[in-house]
C-alpha cells in the first residue's frame, strides 16, 4: 500500500467549524509545500478585504484552495497522511 497526504482546509469556529478536502499528494514535501502557499495566498487576498469581517471581492481566488470562502478571514490548512489501497478486480 501506498501513504497520501490530503490537504485539509478548515473555516469557522466551534458549532460553524468545516473542514474541506482540497488535494492528494504522494509525496508528504508537495503537501506542505501546498499548505504553505495557500497560507500565503489567503494572507495576500485577505489584506484586500475592505474591512474585518468584510466579504473578499468576488474577483478574487486562491488558486490553492479552490474552495476558500470569502466572507470568513481566519481558514487555514493542515494535512492528514492515509493508506491507499489500489482496488483490484476481485473488488
């Protein structure tokens, strides 16, 4: 069996916590080199809120995290590492 590492965004706090799955890796570097770039990118668009709790204008992406909302300022992103298993024909 082969180990991936699936990046996780997370957003909200307590009962409106979510967590969201955005990309597999094989190799554990590629995943945090993906976290750390989303973390940048989120950092870059949030400074062009027009205020705290300020929905991000529609025109921007965080093309790491296809998913970032834009009304919530304080997502960030972890990873998980996970056994995969190819399926076989007996499956």
């Amino acid at each position: 069996m082969k180990t991936i590492y699936v990046v996780i965004g997370v957003t909200g706090e307590y009962s409106d916590r979510s967590e969201y799955l955005i990309k597999a890796y094989f190799d554990e570097q590629k995943a945090i080199d993906h976290i750390q770039k989303a973390e940048q990118k989120k950092d870059e668009l949030n400074l062009l809120r027009p205020g705290k709790y300020k929905k991000l204008p529609e025109d921007c992406e965080n093309e790491f995290d296809p998913y970032m909302p834009k009304e919530d300022e304080d997502q960030y992103y972890y990873y998980e590492s996970v056994e995969l298993e190819e399926a076989t024909h007996e499956d």
